[in-house]
C-alpha cells in the first residue's frame, strides 16, 4: 500500500529534525557511547587478568599451564599459601628438622620442612616466605637430595624457583616448578594425570618418587605439594607433607590420595613421577 504524501512529507520533517537537533543527537549517542566504553573497558582488564602471568614468565608456559594459572588467580582457595592459624604452622614453626631421614619406604629422603628455623622466615620471592609459601621448592629439595646424593635445601630450590620463573606471586609455584626443576637437576620425570593411579603405584613400588599437588582435605585447605615417598605391602602410601613431620610418619589409604589430588592441575600434573 503507497504511503500518502503527507506521511511521508510528516516523517521528512522528524527525520531532518532529530538529524540537527544537537539535543536529541545526544540522548542517542550518550547511552551508545557509554555501552562502547563499558565493554572496552571490560575487555582491557580481561585481557590484563590474562597477560600478566606471561609478562612475568615470558615463555616459560606450555600445554595446559594457562588453563591452571587463570584458575589459581581467580580461585584463592587453591593457593599454597599456609595459614598462620593452621595447626601445621601452630606445632611446626620455629622447629627443627636436621639430620631427619626417612627409610621405611622403597627409597630414602631426607626431610625438609618449609618452617623449619633455618629458613621459615627467608623470603620466597617479592611478596612471601618460604614458610608461608614454599612447599614447592621444600618438595623438590627433598626429591633432589634423596636421587643425587648432595644435599639441596628450601632455600636453594626457592632462589632457582625464583630466577627460572616458576614462583607465582601470592600463591605459592606455578606447577611447572616441579617437572622443570628435575629436568634442571638431570633426572627424570614423567606427568600422571588422575587416570595414571596404576602407573604411580608402580613408580613408587619401583623406588622412584612421586610429587602431588593436593586441594582441600587432609593435607591442606587450600593447596599443597607433598612428595609420594613409597608404598607399603598392604599398599598403602607413604608420603614427605613438607608442612608436618606427623603426617609424614603415618601411612595413606591411596584412595583418599586420589581423591584429595588436585584437578585442573598443569604441567602434566597432578602427580609428577620422578627418578634418577
């Protein structure tokens, strides 16, 4: 049906007003404006939220690496940072642990743990300690000085945690610092995710030793490594909780390992299997 020309003479004239009205242009584009900007703006601190840890670790990232470090930001239930009020920090800190060793598993490891006095209080990094903080470079300088004989200590694996990327400001270590420090220190190492039960029962009944990343349970509220130190004949698990010597001496139903092991971990993880 045509449109009578005074419509369409009507319909001119709002056009040509609402296009040199100034004041009506702006009630238009004010609100248009303000929604560009509302998301440009979410964009820039999505993409700040994604970029810093690259910013800070260059190229130090691979597979699924990502994937965790944007979980770990987000989630805060999931650093390693210890509790101050934790009975772990409440018995252990201040304590020594020299000379401690232990041999009822397949291999032995010397003790380290991170509130130990010798180092509890030394920085980890910009923004922690080794005693809040550090149960990472405490499990690798366990697993190092059980394979290679010499004696690495928290504060060395901190300080190579630090210079090669892996700490992870506030939250403990990025994952990576596990496989990609016993690779630095020349032995070998294999990721196990969850479905990998049967192949870490048979490396720790073999002598080789297995680190875990543990979520909220028995070991942690938060997260926390702890060495997988050998299995015992009933099968059972013997582990190294850098945070408690008493959990170290006891032994783990292996489903309450599995159960408690943290998924979404990266870097091949959550367990890394580890051998000379």
């Amino acid at each position: 049906m045509a449109i009578p020309p005074a419509a369409t003479k009507a319909l001119a004239k709002v056009a040509i007003k609402i296009t040199t009205d100034e004041q009506a242009r702006n009630k238009i584009l004010i609100p248009i404006l303000a929604l560009i900007i509302g998301l440009l703006l979410l964009f820039a601190m999505i993409l700040h939220i994604l970029t810093i840890p690259f910013a800070l670790l260059g190229s130090m990232f691979f597979g699924n690496e990502l994937d965790w470090v944007n979980t770990v930001r987000a989630d805060t239930d999931f650093t390693q940072l210890l509790n101050r009020n934790s009975s772990d920090w409440q018995t252990g800190y201040g304590q020594t642990y020299e000379g401690i060793v232990f041999s009822d598993g397949q291999t032995q490891v010397p003790y380290y743990n991170q509130l130990d006095s010798r180092w509890a209080d030394l920085p980890y990094g910009e923004t922690g300690t080794i005693g809040l903080e550090g149960c990472g470079p405490t499990a690798m300088a366990m697993v190092l000085s059980a394979f290679t004989g010499e004696a690495h200590d928290p504060v060395e694996l901190a300080a190579w945690s630090v210079a090669n990327g892996h700490r992870c400001e506030g939250n403990g270590s990025y994952h990576s610092l596990i496989p990609e420090s016993a690779r630095a220190y020349g032995l070998a190492v294999e990721g196990a995710g969850l479905d990998g039960a049967q192949a870490v029962s048979d490396a720790l009944a073999g002598g080789k030793l297995v680190v875990a990343i543990m979520s909220e349970g028995h070991f942690t509220t938060s997260g926390h490594f702890i060495v997988l130190r050998g299995v015992t004949a009933e099968g059972n698990v013997l582990v190294a909780d850098p945070a408690s010597k008493s959990r170290s001496e006891r032994e783990w139903d292996f489903r309450i390992i599995l159960s408690e092991a943290r998924r979404g971990a990266g870097a091949g993880g959550p367990f890394w299997i580890i051998s000379p």
